[in-house]
C-alpha cells in the first residue's frame, strides 16, 4: 500500500508539471510552424496568380483573416481495484492518462468591392515608392516594375494588361533607369519630401549633388527627360508630381502602376511549355522583326523571371502545379527572388490600405 500511495503522489507531480509546461512549450512547437505554412500559402497563391494572367484566367486573391488554435490538455488520475470474496487478495490497480489536443480554425476573406479596388486597382502612390526607395531596393528594381511612365519615357504601357501582339515601348526607359542606379551606388541622388517655398505644400524631390556628378551623366539625363535644359545644368532639385495635366519645366512627371498592372507586367516574363504555346493557349508578342519578343529586356523582365517545367523541379524556391505543367522561381535566381519579394511588399502596403470587415469563409482544420 506504502508503493501505491508513493505511485499516486509521484504521478500528481508529474502531471501538474507537464500542464504548467504544456502552454509555453506549445508555443514553441506551434508557432514557427504556422508561420511559415502561412508564408508558403500566400506565395503560391500570388505565383498561381501570375501564371493565371498570362493564360488570361481570372486571378483570385482570399486573405488569411485570422488563426485561432484552441489547444487543450486533459489529464486523469485513478485506481482500478477488485475485491475477491474468496481467500485471494483483491487487486488494485492506479492508472494515469494525458491526452492532448490542437484545433485549429482558420478564417478566409475573399478580396473583392472597395478592397479589392484599394490593393489591387488603386495606383501605387508615389509616397509608397520613396518608402521602398529609402528601405534599401534599387531604384532600378522599383522604379522598373513600379513605374509606368516618367516624362515622356514610357516603360511597356501596353504590358499593364493582358500579353500584347506587339513589341512594347521600354529601351529609353530603361537605359534612364541604368542611370539613376549608378547615381544611386555613387550617393549622388536622393528621394524625399520637401516643402514647396511658395505654396508650403509637402511635395515629393529628387535631389542630386550636382557636384559629384559625372557632367556626362547629367547630360544625358537631360536628354533622356528634358530636366536641366536652358543652362540650368546646376539644379540640384527636382520635383516629382503626378499630374500630367499641369507639365512644368524641370519636374518629373511620373505615373505609377497598379499591383493590378505590376502583376500582369511581371507575368509577361513566363516561360511557355511549347506545347502551350502550339495550342494557341497564350498570346505570343512579336518584336519589329517579325520574330518573337523577349520579355527579358524589359526593365521588369530583366529581373524576373517564372520557369516552367514538366515534372516537379527540384532546384525551387517555390512552385505550383497549373494546366499540366510546373512552374516555379528558381531558388539560385536570386534577381527574381528579390523582386518576387518586392512584389509582395508592395502588396502588403497597398493591402494595409483595406478595412477588415470580417472573415465570409471559416474553416475548422481537423
């Protein structure tokens, strides 16, 4: 009886102390886990979409509203005895039992209405931009995906869309965008806010330290935008506004893109199976030439790029199966990386722009 009671008492011990470490251990094990399914999911979901647009199929965005685990642990303690009436002692036997439970719910929201048209349709402002620009991305990676037009410098309108039939317009831009990128490296251009003397409206500058500047740059900036014309190749600032119809002189006029055109422009870059392409399942852009286009010169395809495979690809950062084929990013094409990053950045700050109006679509995980 002395080992039962002993039994008993040890047993309450142990299953107290595993109830007071069930909580933070859990957390421990939990946590990371959901995070990175949660990172995982969004992922495919905007690799998906992409591919999506260039076969001109509907894309479809559902956010993760909310993930509610209910964890529970449940613990017993007892004894089990018998008594024989006959001249055999009775038999007692303790028992413990612990059990554990996870129930996960997790919440879906569709982006649609006036969400779908502040994430997704709504143009990135320019101020968004100068975040990113001042968080350490090239100007050559944002203003190449971000920005459709700059002055009179057009960077692939006609990709906003749907894959065009014909070469798109992008070559001055780009050899612009080669250019602010190596004054960025030299520290020779900055982005920022800045009051206006006469209005003392806030409104968004470049400033260039003119004196550090190589003069053959400068000057073929202002070939390229117009800026610095009429000897006034000392300017050290300029400003940039969004209002094409009130052009001034020495500012850059500038008209950004929606994620909506952002997606479509970095979908143009996909790699076909020829099978696809043969079934007339996508539209393929012609350069001047006659021939067919590639969308890696452009600013945005120079530093994007989705491949496309027949069996799983084993060299992935990240994958989707669609319409018999995988496509996928590879994971040493660190340039598309990046900018699948940047894109998912920039979705994220536009989406913060949304209200949440509560999960329409609640699924118990079981």
């Amino acid at each position: 009886m002395y080992k039962l009671y002993s039994f008993l008492i040890f047993s309450v011990v142990f299953l107290s102390g595993c109830q007071s470490y069930f909580g933070p251990s859990s957390l421990k094990n939990t946590h990371p886990a959901y995070n990175q399914a949660i990172v995982n999911s969004l992922n495919q979901q905007m690799l998906l979409n992409l591919v999506r647009l260039k076969y001109r199929d509907q894309s479809y965005f559902l956010k993760i509203g909310s993930i509610t685990s209910a964890l529970t642990m449940a613990a017993n303690l007892g004894v089990n005895s018998e008594i024989n009436m006959g001249p055999a002692a009775g038999l007692i036997e303790p028992n413990v039992g612990l059990s554990y439970v996870d129930r996960p719910t997790i919440s879906y929201t569709p982006l649609q209405g006036e969400d779908f048209l502040k994430s997704i349709l709504s143009s990135i402002s320019l101020e968004a931009i100068l975040v990113m620009s001042q968080s350490g991305w090239s100007v050559e990676r944002i203003f190449g995906i971000c920005i459709e037009r700059m002055n009179d410098l057009y960077n692939a309108p006609r990709a906003s869309g749907p894959t065009p039939s014909g070469e798109p317009e992008y070559k001055e831009f780009k050899q612009m965008l080669a250019l602010f990128r190596e004054l960025q490296l030299a520290g020779n251009m900055e982005i920022g806010p800045d009051q206006d003397s006469k209005t003392k409206k806030m409104d968004l500058v470049m400033l260039f330290k003119s004196a550090d500047i190589d003069p053959g740059v400068i000057k073929e900036l202002a070939l390229l935008l117009g800026l610095f014309e009429q000897g006034n190749q000392g300017s050290e600032r300029v400003r940039i506004s969004n209002n094409f119809l009130n052009l001034k002189p020495d500012q850059l006029t500038v008209r950004t893109r929606s994620i909506s055109s952002i997606l479509f422009y970095l979908s143009q870059n996909i790699e076909i199976p020829e099978a696809h392409i043969n079934a007339g399942l996508v539209t393929v852009t012609r350069s001047a030439q006659g021939g067919a286009f590639n969308w890696g010169d452009t600013p945005a395809g120079s530093v994007f790029k989705i491949r496309s495979s027949d069996s799983f690809p084993q060299n992935a950062y990240l994958s989707i199966p669609y319409r018999g084929a995988w496509f996928y990013i590879a994971d040493n094409d660190l340039q598309s990386k990046s900018t699948f990053m940047l894109l998912m950045q920039l979705f994220d700050l536009q989406a913060g722009q949304s209200k949440f109006s509560g999960p329409t679509l609640t699924l118990p995980v079981r």
